[in-house]
C-alpha cells in the first residue's frame, strides 16, 4: 500500500504502507457527513486504494446503504455470485458466508465477471471478540512482486474458471442466476461469454476465461486483477478436497481456476501467489460502526478468522467493464 502521507484534511493516522484511518466525527448523521465529505473521501481513496473511516457510527445496514450512496457515483448488485448473500437493505448485504475458522484468501470482487464492482464499502456492525481483519493487498505492488514467467504466461493466456452448478454442493443455477429457466441462464452465458453444458442430472458446468491483469481506470497502473488463488481447488482444506473430488469427480468441482488455454494449475503456483500476496498484505481490525471503502481493482481483500459475533455488511459500487481496463485478452461479450 501506498506510504505516502495523507493529504485528506480529514484528519488521518497512516503508517508507513499502511490503510490510513480517518477518525471522524458524523454527528449522529453519516449521510449527511458522507454527503459533506464525499470529494475528501474520494480524494484518499484515489491516492491510498483504501480507507478506514472510524466515527460513522454505523450500525445498522440502512445505514450503510445511505452512506454509499452518497460516496459512490452508482450503487450496483451481485450477479454470477460465488456464494449466496443475503440483502439486508437497499443495495447492502451481508457480508460473503464463510466458516468463523478459516482464512478467506485474497480476491478481487466479481474479477470473472465482464462487469465488476470498482469500489466496495464494508461496513462493521458487530465486531468479534476476536480475530476478523480485513486484509488489503495493493494489486500493483502484488503484480512486480510475483514471478515474471508465471506473470508472463497469465498476461498471455489469461485464467479460466470452472464452476458446476448443483443442488447439492455450492450454488445452484437459481442462486447464481437468479433463474432456473434453461433459456435465460443461457442467453446470459452467451451474452457474458461464459462457456455451458447442461449435465443429466440438471446440473450446469461452465467455463469462462478472463484476463489475469488489467490496467487500472484512473491511473492506468497495471493491476493483478483475479482470483486465481481463491477459486482454486488448492484453497479447500485437504480432506474436503479429497471428498469433493471422489463424489464428483475433478471436473466436477463446485469452482476451480486452470491457466488459460485449459491445463491445471498447480498447488505451487497458488502458494506463490498467496507468498506474495501475504508479503504485502495490510491488515485492518474494524470497530463497531467502522467502514473500510476499497478500491476493488487496485487491491484485493481477504478476511482472517475470527473468534465470537461479527457482522459486517457490504455494497457494491461504481461498476466497471472489463472491456474498459485494457484486458490482455480480447474478451467480449457474445
């Protein structure tokens, strides 16, 4: 992340390569402060990537809802979702599902998608006893970082994703689509180039192949831009792996990642990546009533895990198409 001293008049505690923290005071009313403030905010998290705002006093998701809407230029939702979330107000839902005791790797939100979220608000409403950090990766540092030959063979070939859509393991079509007409989920693979084949039992397999890097909107920054190693089979815990892949066989997996042009990728490439990433990671410990605000293509996030109650709730803004980022392949929609 980015050392370099706050210029935000809002009063900031950054240390070296770390997320500033903005202590705030709303005054009992976050929209109108986050309307107030909104050019300031914006300005820190153009020049950081990321923002941790203290004294919004933010705890309830409307009110999360209110204050992104005032920051953001436009609020948008989830499609082609990794796992289901809940909606716990206009344009908030919860945050991803995912077990109390297991690390959330580094990704970057909806990368598979030819649109995606530019900017994500994670607000804390109910902090753990403890545990919980949000990491923040810089995409640009993580993309120097990595080794030049793998970087060179994904910048060529890009990432493919595969997913098999069930009802008895991960989503379901209707979960991800949003329908289980056969004719709608199709014409928005096509219309999303995003590869399918119905199975006998109902179920769906696709694949989708993106681009592993992109530069970024405003500064034009070349960004690793993925989630190579978050969707990947290595990310399971061994023996559920081994479960997943005896029940269902290895193109049955509910997700996977592979190189671009179809062959496998190895466990030790996702340990290189999650190396890197751990080497420049940031980690952020929200209070009750906190928001983090990142800039979902310059870093990546993670979640570490955590003992006791946490809610944290998320919106989705300022949606970006891929077509839009200088992809290193030409990716269109169908």
């Amino acid at each position: 992340m980015s050392s370099t001293t706050p210029t935000s008049p809002l009063g900031a505690d950054s240390p070296p390569g770390g997320v500033p923290l903005l202590e705030v005071d709303a005054g009992g009313d976050p929209a109108a402060w986050a309307d107030a403030h909104r050019d300031d905010v914006r300005s820190a998290l153009g020049e950081h990537g990321a923002v941790h705002l203290r004294g919004l006093g933010l705890r309830e998701p409307a009110g999360l809802g209110a204050v992104a809407a005032r920051l953001a230029t436009e609020l948008t939702t989830e499609q082609e979702a990794f796992a289901p979330r809940d909606a716990r107000a206009d344009g908030v839902s919860s945050s991803t599902p995912w077990p109390p005791n297991q690390q959330m790797c580094m990704h970057h939100e909806l990368s598979y998608r030819l649109e995606f979220p530019g900017i994500m608000f994670f607000a804390c409403i109910d902090a753990p006893t403890s545990g919980g950090a949000i990491g923040v990766a810089d995409s640009h540092e993580v993309l120097e970082a990595l080794p030049a030959d793998l970087v060179d063979r994904f910048v060529g070939e890009g990432w493919m994703l595969t997913r098999s859509y069930t009802d008895e393991i991960g989503l379901s079509v209707e979960e991800a689509f949003g329908t289980e007409d056969r004719r709608s989920v199709e014409d928005y693979c096509r219309a999303n180039s995003i590869e399918f084949e119905w199975q006998s039992d109902g179920g769906l397999r696709t694949r989708q192949r993106r681009s592993a890097v992109v530069d970024h909107p405003v500064t034009g920054r070349p960004c690793w831009f993925n989630q190579i190693a978050f969707l990947s089979e290595w990310t399971m815990k061994p023996e559920v792996h081994e479960f997943l892949v005896d029940m269902y066989g290895q193109d049955g997996l509910p997700f996977n990642t592979r190189f671009g042009n179809g062959d496998p990728i190895g466990d030790d490439v996702v340990t290189a990546i999650n190396d890197v990433y751990d080497a420049n990671t940031t980690h952020v410990h929200p209070e009750a009533g906190d928001l983090l605000i990142v800039d979902n293509i310059r870093c990546a996030h993670s979640r570490e895990p955590y003992d006791g109650p946490r809610e944290v709730v998320v919106a989705l803004a300022d949606p970006v198409r891929l077509a839009d980022v200088s992809p290193t392949l030409d990716v269109t929609a169908g």
